[in-house]
C-alpha cells in the first residue's frame, strides 16, 4: 500500500531537476575530463574546420546545443567550449554564440533549482524575522547590483553564481538581464584566446587561460565589478534608499 502522500510526491517531483544536475555534474566529473579537452579539440582539429565550412549553420547550433548541456549539467569543459567557439566561429559570433549557449544553461539550473529548494528556502525567507529577513530585504533592494557582481568577479564559481540566486528568491527577468550582460567580459577573453588557438596548436602547445588573471584584463573587469557595487556603496554611507 502506498502511504505517500500526493503532496508528498508533488515536492520530491520539484526536487528532481536539480538532483538530475547534480547526479550529471558528479559523473560527468570523472568520466569526462578526459574527453572534453584541448587535447581532444587539437586531436579534431582539422575534421572540424572542414565540418564548419561545409555545414556552418548546422555546427553553430550543434556547439550551441553542446555547450548548453555542458553548462546546464555542470560538466566539464566549459572553458573548452569558450575557446572553442572563437576557434571554430571567430570573435564576434563565436563569442555571441557562447554567451547564448551559457546564458540559457544558466536559466536551467537557475529554474531547476528554483523549482525545487529554491521555493522552499525562499517560503521560509518570507515568513522569517530578524536577521534573515533583513538579509532578504537588502538584497532584493540591490539586486541588479549583487546579480551583476556574481557575474564579473572571476573569483565566483559559475555554477554558485547560477544557483545561489535561485535559492534566495530573485526575480527570473533579472537573472536573465544580469547573466547574459554580465557574462560578456570573460566571454570575449575566452572566445580571443580560441581566435588564436590554430597558431598555438601549430606550436604544440595549449591555450593560457591565466590571461584572464592578467591586470589588462582583470582591471577593466574589476573596474565593472565596481560600479555594480556603486549604489550598495552609496546607500551604505548615505543610508538613503539605493539609486
């Protein structure tokens, strides 16, 4: 006899796309580094070129589709595909085709986890006093600039920037807004590091994906971390209501 209730059911159900991720995420940890990888990008090289210049539009939606599962799973080689897409598409599309690709994987986490452990943590955030609630407060108050901090600080794990803020109640439209805009600055380091990557395969080498941490680089992307941060700074010294 099934003693389970509907309601029962209908919770562990809301759970289930976000067990999914993380079951993916952990397998795909040790079953797939090995194949997701520059080496294996070098090995393709060559097979891939003539595929894109044969069949551009049906590869551009292939590496879409691929880079999305990547990233809405958790697996690894997301930096791969980010290099890989200026590599295959150049600067400009391939770096529009991984802030799509990316973007969208996002949105699966974020709804996933906000279908399930999001809603409840967030329930028990409304009816909370004190601390929380306060903590809650503030960060609805600001969130387009905590939202676009999470993005620009590299320092933030991508999969913590996606899933966080399902789990603490912010509206989907400014995730949505603050992920595909934010996203952009290290999109377009990624996607110039693979523009050149034919030259460094050529030299039997691997792409340097410390350029990232390079003060050219990191101070512009700093100096944007900065200015989202600017109105929580004002209404902490002013104590006014956020701009």
């Amino acid at each position: 006899m099934d003693n389970v209730s509907p309601t029962h059911k209908s919770g562990l159900l809301r759970h289930a796309p976000l067990a999914a991720i993380l079951v993916a995420a952990i397998v795909g940890y040790f079953t797939l580094g090995d194949y997701l990888s520059f080496d294996t990008l070098a090995d393709n090289r060559e097979a891939l070129m003539v595929y894109r210049n044969d069949h551009y539009a049906l590869l551009a939606v292939s590496f879409i589709i691929i880079y999305f599962v990547i990233v809405a799973f958790s697996l690894p080689g997301a930096a791969v595909a980010s290099v890989t897409g200026g590599f295959l598409f150049g600067l400009a599309q391939g770096t529009a085709f991984n802030v799509i690709a990316a973007t969208l994987g996002a949105v699966a986490i974020f709804l996933a986890a906000r279908w399930g452990l999001g809603r409840t943590l967030a329930a028990r955030m409304d009816a909370s006093e004190g601390t929380l609630k306060r903590i809650k407060n503030g960060l609805h108050e600001h969130e387009i600039s905590v939202l676009f901090l999470l993005r620009l600080v590299p320092a933030v794990p991508f999969f913590v920037a996606n899933l966080l803020p399902a789990l603490v109640g912010v509206k989907f439209r400014n995730f949505l807004i603050t992920t595909a805009l934010g996203i952009i600055p290290g999109a377009l380091v990624f996607t110039w590091i693979g523009v050149g990557l034919g030259e460094v395969f050529d030299r039997g080498e691997r792409p340097d994906l410390s350029l990232l941490w390079e003060p050219q680089i990191l101070g512009p992307i700093l100096a944007l971390s900065a200015l989202a941060a600017l109105p929580i700074l004002i209404k902490a010294v002013t104590g006014k209501k956020g701009i």
